[in-house]
C-alpha cells in the first residue's frame, strides 16, 4: 500500500510549505507583524533563549501531556487560538480545526470574524469551542452576538481587547488586504500564479465572515477604542460562564482584571500584529505570574513554534496555551493531514522534553526549571 510521506517536521517546515502554496496576498495576512516586525523577532528570541534544565535518573517511562483547564480535562497542553478568516489558508479550515478540538478535547477559540458560523463550529467541535468577542463601535451589536454564542451552547467567553484599532500591518497593506476580500487586478495575477489554492477556493466559494450578514454587517476598520472598564464590568455582570480577558501584558491590567473578577486572562501580544514595541509577552508571563500568585488561571499564545516553547510558557507561569499561525501554516500546506501531522509533532516534542527534564506531567512544571538568558539583539 501507498503511504503518504510525511512532509511536516517542525513548524519551519509547515511555513516554508504553506509559504510556496497560498497566495502572497494570503500568506502575507496570516504570517504578517505589526509594524517593522521588530517585536515579533523579539519575542521568538526571548523564547528561544529561555533555557531548561535537563534531569537524569528521574524514571519518565510514563509521561502525560493531558492538562486540565477550568475544569476540563485536555488530551493535550495546548489548544487553537481564535483567528478571523481560517478558510483563506485551505477551505474548510475552520472545521479541520473544529474537528481537532473534538478528537482531542482541547478548546477551539472560535472568531468573531470567523469564517463559518459560530454555531457550526460548536457542533462540530463536540462542544469544545470558546466564544472571543471583539468590542465593535459603541458595543451595541455585541450583546447579539453574545445572546448567540450562549444560545449555541458556549461556556467561556474569550474578550480580546488589544485591539483598540487595528495594527498597522505593512504586507496586509501592500497587498491590498481587506475584509471582506476583494478581488482586483493585483490579487487575479496573485491568484492566477497559486492555482492549486485558487481552483480549490473558488470551487468551495470565497471565504467570507459568516457571523455577519446584511442585517448585521461587519465593519474591520470599524474603532474599537471606546471600550473602558465600565464595558468590563457590564460585561463580568451580563455572562455567567467563564470570562477570559486575552491580549494582556501588563502588571498593573492583570492585577485590576483579577480584582474585576474575571476567570482567567490571556497574556497575548496578538501574535505580535498591534504594538511592534510591546515588551516580549513571554517575558511579561512571568511579571504577571509573580503578581497574581500560583492559582490565578493564566493562559498564553504569541510566539510559541514548538512542544518545546509550550513547555516553556508553562514553567514561565502558564496554565495552558494557544498556537495561532501555526495551525495555519500546515492547513495550507497539506490540508486536514498537515494539520494532523503538525499536531503529532507539537505533542511528541511536549513529551520528548518532559523526558529530558525529568518531569512527568504538564501540571508539575515549577519556574526554577527555567531560566531566562539575556537575548542578544536579534
Ligand atoms: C491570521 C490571524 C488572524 C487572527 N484573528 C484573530 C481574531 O479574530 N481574534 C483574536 O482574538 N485574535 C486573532 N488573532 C491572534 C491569535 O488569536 C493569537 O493571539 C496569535 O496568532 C498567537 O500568536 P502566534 O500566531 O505567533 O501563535 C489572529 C492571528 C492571526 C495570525
């Protein structure tokens, strides 16, 4: 029998994969930064010189990478950030994600500018999606979308609030990026040069925010920036589930979230697509966990490219953590099977560096394992 080879090693592999099949257009949407990139190559340095300490003679025949969150119990330590607009990287992204959700009981964090309804993605994900919520002109389209989000059968909120406007990101903006997609002459040579990406997209239909229709139109452009603590407190008081704050990097908004009564904040950068000279969030993780103390429920995304870097999040101060871009790359590169093989990946290298540390569980990962090197200036 014919078996099919796999292709994806690392996340480097995904990328330089899905770099040769998407659009430049598209490519440059999913892996573009905020600004000069600066701050993303800042943090990808920050985590890669966080150094673990290895442990011999500890047996670790028997390891777990199971990890609870809230309480729930997640066959792996990491779940799916939320991004608008998954079905550009291959169609049917957003339910090869849903159904990964389902298979490993992880949370799928579902976008309010997804592109496939957010009920959709509940059902097929078997329950395991988290709601996140953008804040949108004066906030009164909102509770509509959260009336849905509870009505479909959402637990946990996730609120992002980094994104006061929306980043200046140069690829985007060279490449005419917008939402909804538009296609003008720039875009059809683009197009006419990635003919496996475009013969399938156009076949499965332009992907689209499928949340919004004509009675409840999207605008991405639309300001974000009146949202204060009072929208907050509104908010803790209008949803009984789990209420995750994400896109947090400073001590003093962790500390006065936790007093608000939130369930659990999400120290993001946005995968380093707002402020280029934000301090590197896999740093701030650390602040943040000192601040709040050991049982504060902290989760983290931004960065992370490895099993290895998951380990890591987790001995700087997280509870769990979400890959974005990631997932992406290997969708695009080889589809429901990139993303499977991907996902192996990620977990063999969780557990391949519990054994090298000595460690056994994903709940037993103190800070003393790491220690953070000064990083040369990338
Ligand atoms: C293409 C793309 C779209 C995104 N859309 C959203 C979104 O709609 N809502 C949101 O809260 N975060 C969004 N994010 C940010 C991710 O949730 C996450 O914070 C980030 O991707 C993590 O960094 P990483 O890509 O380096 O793993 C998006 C990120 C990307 C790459």
């Amino acid at each position: 029998m014919l078996q099919t080879m796999t292709q994806i090693h690392s996340a480097e592999d995904a990328r330089r994969l899905a770099k040769r099949r998407l659009p430049w257009m598209v490519f440059d949407y999913i892996d573009g930064a905020a600004a000069t990139g600066h701050g993303q190559a800042l943090n990808h340095a920050a985590l890669r010189d966080i150094r673990l300490q290895p442990r011999i003679l500890v047996n670790v025949r028997e390891r777990s990478i199971a990890k609870q969150v809230f309480d729930h119990d997640a066959a792996l330590p990491f779940g799916i950030a939320p991004m608008g607009m998954c079905n550009l990287s291959a169609p049917g992204a957003d339910l090869m994600l849903a159904r990964l959700a389902a298979k490993h009981k992880i949370p799928h964090g579902v976008s309010t500018v997804a592109s496939t309804s957010l009920e959709k993605i509940i059902e097929v994900a078997e329950g395991h999606a988290w709601f996140q919520l953008y804040f949108s002109g004066d906030g009164s389209g909102m509770g509509a979308l959260i009336d849905r989000a509870e009505a479909a059968g959402y637990r946990t909120l996730v609120v992002t609030l980094d994104v006061p406007e929306v980043g200046r990101r140069p690829r985007e903006l060279r490449r005419g990026f917008k939402m909804p997609f538009r296609i003008g002459p720039k875009q059809f040579v683009d197009f006419a040069l990635h003919p496996r990406w475009s013969l399938s997209s156009l076949f499965h239909g332009k992907p689209g925010m499928a949340n919004f229709g004509p009675d409840n139109p999207f605008d991405r452009t639309e300001s974000r920036a009146s949202a204060d603590w009072s929208y907050l407190a509104k908010l803790r008081a209008r949803w009984p589930g789990n209420l995750v704050i994400k896109g947090v990097l400073s001590v003093e908004d962790a500390l006065r979230l936790k007093s608000e009564g939130v369930d659990a904040i999400q120290v993001s950068s946005h995968g380093s697509r707002q402020l280029d000279s934000a301090p590197p969030p896999i740093l701030m993780l650390r602040e943040i966990r000192r601040a709040l103390g050991p049982e504060f429920p902290l989760f983290y995304d931004s960065g992370l490219r490895s099993g290895e870097d998951v380990v890591k999040a987790y001995a700087m101060g997280a509870d769990f953590v979400f890959f974005g871009r990631l997932l992406q790359y290997a969708m695009a590169a080889e589809g429901r099977d990139g993303l499977a093989q991907m996902t192996q990946v990620l977990a063999d290298e969780a557990s391949l560096t519990l054994a090298q540390i000595g460690r056994r569980d994903m709940h037993d990962l103190p800070s003393t394992l790491a220690t953070v090197q000064q990083p040369p200036l990338p």
